[in-house]
C-alpha cells in the first residue's frame, strides 16, 4: 500500500522507548500511553476510543532520571482509530493550550528521551 497522504506536521514527531502515561486531569481516569510525541502533538495507544474533535484535559506523566514529571496541557483528538499493532486504539492529538513551564519540559523531554 502506498502512501499518498500529504504530510501536515511541522515538527517530526520522536518514537518513545520508555513509557509515559496520560491521564484525564479533572478525574485521573487513565487514556492510555503516549507512542510518539513532537512539540504540537501526540499519538496515543488507549484500550478505549477517544472521540475525534474532542479537546481534553490531560496529565503526561513524564519520565525523568530517577522519578516522572507530570505535566498539563489540553489537546484536540484529531483522529482514531484501531492500532495495527497492538489492540488498543490510536489517537493522534493536536496540543491546543500548555503553560510556558511545562512547554519548556516538553522540550527537555523530546529532547532527551
């Protein structure tokens, strides 16, 4: 199958190799796991379908050297659907609205994992 899709992303997106959990802020219900993640947004492996369109509340637990850090930020579900890989669904998410402080960590955080 060939791709003919046109690439809408401007900053490459990095593939996890460690585990970082999301959750719903306002009740700690888990969403899932991030897969792989840039400066403006996300995908997410989650057991349950998130609706697209749908703009979220959201905890990143982060990994750190010795403990995780967790940050806030609200992000668009702009499609998912069932993962190819796994059998849980995947969610990519556009981030709409994230503090200066927890901007600064996100980027620490591509960076270095």
């Amino acid at each position: 199958m060939t791709d003919t899709s046109t690439e809408q992303r401007r900053h490459m997106r990095k593939r996890l190799s460690c585990t970082a959990n999301v959750f719903q802020t306002q009740n700690g219900t888990p969403l899932g796991r991030i897969f792989d993640i840039s400066k403006e947004g996300f995908m997410l492996l989650s057991p349950s379908k998130v609706q697209p369109k749908e703009v979220i509340n959201l905890t990143l637990e982060l990994p750190e050297m010795d403990n995780t850090r967790a940050i806030e930020l609200s992000a668009e579900c702009m499609w998912c659907q069932p993962s190819s890989f796994t059998k849980d669904f995947g969610a990519g998410f556009h981030i709409k609205n994230i503090s200066d402080q927890d901007q600064v960590a996100l980027n620490y955080f591509i960076r270095d994992f």
